[in-house]
C-alpha cells in the first residue's frame, strides 16, 4: 500500500522547511509526497523546490482555497 501525503500551502515561507522535514522523516518503504502551493508570492515555492526530492511533487496553480488544494493534491 503507498502513503500518500499532501500539503496544501499558501504564503507559509515560515513553516514549508518544517513540514517537509517531517515527512522526509517518515520510514515508509512506498510513499508519495505532494505539495499543492496556491500561488504563494513570499518565497514559500522557491524554498519547497530547492529543498524536493525524487518522491515529491510540487505543484503551483491557482485554487479556490485549502479544500480545493487538498482535494487537487488527493487526485493526483
């Protein structure tokens, strides 16, 4: 079974390197990790790439809030 986690974020420079860190901690043999950035405009996108791996994915569209950017995240 693959774990999928997904991130849905907008203007949290502060807190992107946090959160990855904390899922690139996780021992899990199969796993996929997405960020859904909503167009962020204080640097946050600029960090989560330098910082993305081969299992992560960074996406950066417009969407209609957190639920829209989950639910995005959860198609994927």
């Amino acid at each position: 079974m693959k774990l999928s986690v997904v991130i849905a974020v907008y203007n949290h420079r502060d807190m992107i390197a946090v959160a990855m860190d904390r899922v690139y901690v996780l021992s899990v043999a199969d796993m996929e990790h997405s960020i859904q950035n909503g167009g962020s405009r204080d640097g946050m996108a600029e960090i989560a790439h330098d910082r993305t791996g081969r299992e992560t994915q960074l996406r950066r569209e417009a969407d209609s809030g957190f639920y829209d950017a989950t639910n995005r995240g959860i198609r994927r």
